[in-house]
C-alpha cells in the first residue's frame, strides 16, 4: 500500500499534532512541520530541494499570531511557484483559501475527515 507523504504548515501546536496523529492513524507519513512562517519557508525549500520527499502540503492560512490577512499563506504558495514545487497543496484554515485568492486543490476547514476524503480525491495514493 503506498502512503502520502505530507508536510504540515500549522501554526497552533495542538492543531498540528491532531492532524498528525489523524493521518498517522489513516497510514499516512508526515515527513515535516513547520509552525511559524520562517520555518515554513524552510520546509518548502528543503522539498524543492529533494531533501525531504512530500506528496501533499497541507497549509494553514495565518501563521503569524493575531494576523488574518493570509499573507503567510499567499508567501508561501508564492514561494512554491517559485521553487517549481508541484506538490498538491490543501488548505487547512478555519477559512477559505480558495475565497482568499490562495492556489490551492481543496478548502479542508480543520476538519479531519474532509482532509482524508481531499487526500483520497487526489487519486494519486492507495488508500
């Protein structure tokens, strides 16, 4: 059975671990985090890279505390474009980030079992 291999961009901790242990427990493999936007950064560099192997990002759209304006989100989209990184991305916020102009493959809301079913939509793993 092939896993997704997925790097998690989330901010608030607890959040971040929920998602981990859910895909864990759906036999998936978090390969990165980050938590802050710097770190995300670097996690996308070290993808384009080759040095940690990721099918899908899963991203937040504020990372930076008492912000709601999505420009973390949107640098690091940018940053991927830039990079060439064509990774599928899902967006994991409380909020669209299709709705914010962010390129993403699907809106998941933190929800858990829509981000199983957006991974399992992207026909790409055996799940």
């Amino acid at each position: 059975m092939e896993k997704a291999k997925i790097a998690i961009i989330e901010d608030y901790e607890p959040m971040r671990l929920l998602a981990k242990t859910y895909l864990e427990m759906h036999d998936h493999i978090v390969v990165g985090e980050a938590g802050s936007r710097s770190d995300a950064i670097g996690l996308v560099d070290s993808i384009a890279n080759g040095y940690i192997p990721t099918d899908v990002i899963l991203l937040d759209g504020n990372l930076t505390p008492n912000t709601r304006n999505f420009s973390d989100a949107s640098a690091i989209v940018e940053r991927i474009k830039e990079l060439g990184v064509l990774k599928p991305i899902l967006g994991f916020s409380s909020e669209s980030l299709l709705e914010h102009g962010i390129d993403v493959i699907a809106d998941t809301y933190k929800d858990m079992d829509r981000l199983i079913n957006a991974i399992k939509r992207l026909n790409k793993f055996v799940i």
